[in-house]
C-alpha cells in the first residue's frame, strides 16, 4: 500500500518527507522526481554553513519506511496569524443565533 502512496505523491506532485529506514533519517521538503521499477528518485534541498545544495538520491522503494506531506504551513515573519477578525466583513463566518424556542 505504501507503494501506491509513494506512486500518487508522485503523479500530484506533493512535496513529501520521506523516512529512509535503512539510514534512519528522514529526509524533508523533498519532490519525487521519477520511480523506475522499484528505484524512486528523490530531489530535495539542504542547508548547511550558509550554503545551499541540491541533492538528488535514487533508493529502493522497499527502504522507505513512510512518506508524508505537509498540508499547510504559516510563515515566521509575522508575528500574528491572521483569524477571521481580520477579514473584510462579508467573508466572515458568525455562528447561527439560537432558535427561539415555539411556544
């Protein structure tokens, strides 16, 4: 089943982490580049000592021990997240008044 999964972030195109169980280390923010057989490739980006590098790894489908994706993220640079206070008065959601109750 894993398989599959591996398959579909790769045909939509997610950016996935992917845990490699033979080396236990994941590895994040990476993109599924291509599977041939049983061999995914992987591409991903790394910082280290103010220097960025590009990786690009080929493993056996059968050394990754779990895929995830990241489904949303908020930014560092503000301060506050923004809630529906924030938002232009026709787009916010209010709560239904209670119903009378009949009498």
């Amino acid at each position: 089943m894993l398989d599959r999964k591996i398959y579909q972030m790769y045909k939509e195109g997610y950016d996935v982490s992917v845990f490699l169980r033979d080396q236990q280390r994941w590895i994040e923010d990476a993109r599924i580049i291509g599977i041939e057989g049983d061999v995914v490739s992987i591409r991903y980006e790394m910082e280290e000592d103010y220097e960025n590098s590009s990786w690009e790894e080929f493993v056996r489908l059968d050394s990754i021990g779990a895929i995830s994706r990241k489904l949303s993220s908020v930014s560092r640079l503000y301060g506050e997240i923004p809630v529906s206070d924030d938002c232009p008065e026709a787009e916010q959601i209010r709560p239904h008044p209670p119903e009378k109750e009949q009498q």
